[in-house]
C-alpha cells in the first residue's frame, strides 16, 4: 500500500482534499505506537492523575486479536476523510481558501510518550492548504481500534479536535496570529512595570475569548446543542474584577492561570467564556436575518419566533435561569456568524459581540466582556 493515502470530495463548490503521508512511519513505529495503547487501556487504576489523554474502552481491554498495518492505514485515511468532509459540509468556511480547493495534510509520525497529538506545520501551510504532523496513536486511539475492536467510532471527538485546530488555521491565513503576537509585545512594553502587568493577563484573555472560545465554538457544532452557563459568566466576571486588584506579577499571573487562563478548563473558563460570545454572535445573526433556531429553559422549549414576537425576552431568560440551551440553527446562520466573527480580532471582537447584545437588549448585568467594559477594567488598572 502507499506511503500517501488521499480522499477527495466536492463540497459547496470547493474540492476538499484529505491527505494522510505515512512516509516518516513504518510497521514497526505502528507496533510499538499499537503495543503502548494497548498497555494503556490496561493499566487502568494504576495511571496517574495526569496522565489521562486516552480514552479508556473496557471492552479492548479485554480484546485479543491485533491490528495490521494495513488496516490501520486504510481505516485511517477513510473515516477521517468522512468526519473532515462532514464538519466542512456543515461549515463551510472551514476550508480556509480563496481558490477551488482546500487540502488537509497529516504527515503521520511516533511521537514518544505522547508530548503531542498535532503540530501545525506554519511554514508549510498557505491559503488552501493546512499540513500537520500528527501521532500515529491518535488514529489508533480515535478511529482505528474502536473501530476494529467495538465496530464504532465517536465522530464527534475527531471532529472537535479537528474544528479546533482549522479555526486557527483560518486565523493564520487571515494575519491574526500576527496581529496577536504585535499587540501582545507591545503591551509588554507598556507593562514592565509590576503594578499594572494585570494589563498584559487581561489583553491575553481578550484575545483567548476570540481565538480559543472560536475554536471551541466551531468544534462543538457538530453537537446538536450550545450550551450557555450564566453562573460560569458570573464567575468569569467576578474572576476578572479581582484580576485586575493585583498589584503583583507573580500574583496576578498564578491567579489568571488559575482560575481564568490555561489551568481552567471548566465552564468558567476562557474557552467556554469565548465560545459564549460566539454563541450570543450567532443568535444574534439568527434574529437578524429571521431564521429559525431554538431555546430550551429549564424544560420549556421557546422558538426564536417566541422571541421575534417578544412573547419572551432574552435578557429576563438569562437573569431568571442558570443555564440556556440553544438548538436547531441553520446552516445559513452558522456561516454568517463564522464569517463575522472570523473577521474580527481583540476588541474588535467585543465590538461585535456589544452589537449583538444591544440588538437582543442584553443588559450589562448578563453580558461578558465589552468594549467599554475592557477600557474601564485597563484605566482600573492602570490608575489603582
């Protein structure tokens, strides 16, 4: 069989090109990559705290039988072909490219003791083409030992991961990584000082609203809800207040790692908070555009035409419940939303999302992060 396994189909127009290089891989890396999954599905109780990437099925723990190389190669190549061209049939704008076609590269490798699952190859990718290398046990693990072992796979997760990671791919395209790496050097130097380094935390948290909470956002559209967890945003807020009281670097950055940035992967997290906004953009441009969608509140089901009609208001549902779950939105809706919050950046993106909530008449006491809200919380910081 061939090193290079591509896939190929047609959607919205643009041909999308799914491609596995197996040419940095072997048999041999595949056994010992297959060799370490398989010991870690057993080891079971024995396993570290941190050591939990893999997901555990208890039916291969128990399995006989291997896998062979070649099965892995063609499994590989054809279900991840399906759920890449499934999440692009749903979204589009995932297929970063102003030309006829759009290829995903995964240049496959043994990557020991799993110290990652992908790496995006920056110089290698340009418009219309997105190159990874990725790790050889993230394909057994996702796709190719559910599948041999229990007949199934779970799409959605391949999905997620991959959403994610295009989202920031159509970000490079678009010079934002750049504009992120400008604006965060400069605010640097605005921040030397101790006293007001809160600046620099609060900047990166704008930034990771956008770009992580994006990512997030498209990754779980594959799901049939989104979720929207008004304590976390009340947590967020009130975290983000506090932040901004520390005159210390070295305790403003524990406290923002800890309970805001990278450390906090609950819902009162940068990337649920971000994927909030991104939620509130969307129904936003579903209101706008009159299309439908629809709003489960702690077991009634209300439609955006309840809404139109102001039968019900947004902003008393968001005060009056914990949590809102919206469903049913048209594909129209998701690109339109996409493709506004994919033109935005920083606090452009506050920008977008204060429109949204002035259009839904969300009030200050229910929204996140705005633009007024960011200037106030800098001159917060900066005068003590």
């Amino acid at each position: 069989m061939a090193d290079i396994l591509q896939k190929q189909d047609v959607l919205d127009g643009k041909k999308l090109i799914c491609t596995l290089d197996f040419s940095q891989y072997s048999a041999s890396k595949f056994k010992s990559d297959f060799m370490e999954y398989i010991a870690y599905q057993n080891i079971q109780g024995k396993r570290s705290a941190e050591d939990n990437d893999l997901k555990v099925y208890k039916k291969i723990i128990y399995a006989e039988g291997d896998i062979d190389y070649a099965y892995f190669k063609q499994n590989s190549i054809s279900y991840f072909h399906e759920c890449i061209a499934q999440m692009c049939k749903q979204n589009p704008s995932m297929m970063a490219s102003d030309t006829g076609s759009f290829e995903l590269r995964i240049i496959i490798k043994r990557i020991k003791d799993r110290s990652f699952y992908f790496e995006y190859n920056d110089e290698d990718s340009d418009d219309g083409f997105a190159s990874y290398n990725g790790a050889g046990i993230w394909f057994i693990e996702s796709i190719v030992a559910p599948l041999f072992y229990l007949k199934r796979i779970d799409y959605g997760i391949i999905v997620r991961y991959f959403a994610h990671e295009l989202t920031h791919h159509f970000d490079k395209l678009k010079g934002y990584l750049d504009i992120e790496r400008k604006y965060s050097k400069q605010i640097r130097k605005l921040t030397n000082d101790n006293s007001t380094y809160a600046i620099n935390l609060l900047f990166t948290s704008i930034v990771n609203l956008r770009d992580e909470g994006f990512a997030d956002f498209n990754a779980r559209l594959s799901g049939p809800t989104q979720e929207m967890n008004m304590n976390a945003i009340k947590v967020y807020n009130a975290n983000i207040e506090k932040l901004c009281t520390y005159r210390s670097r070295y305790r403003s950055t524990l406290f923002y790692a800890k309970n805001i940035g990278w450390e906090n992967l609950t819902p009162t997290g940068e990337n649920s908070i971000g994927r909030y906004l991104c939620l509130t953009i969307t129904v936003y441009m579903a209101m706008l555009q009159k299309q439908p969608f629809e709003l489960k509140v702690n077991g009634n089901m209300i439609t955006s035409n309840d809404l139109m009609s102001k039968r019900f208001n947004l902003n008393s549902l968001m005060r009056e419940n914990d949590l809102l779950v919206f469903s049913g939105f048209t594909s129209k809706t998701i690109n339109e939303a996409s493709k506004a919050i994919g033109s935005t950046q920083g606090v452009d993106f506050l920008g977008l999302y204060e429109r949204a909530c002035k259009f839904l008449k969300i009030k200050e006491s229910n929204m996140i992060m705005d633009v007024t809200r960011y200037y106030r919380l800098v001159s917060k910081i900066k005068h003590g």
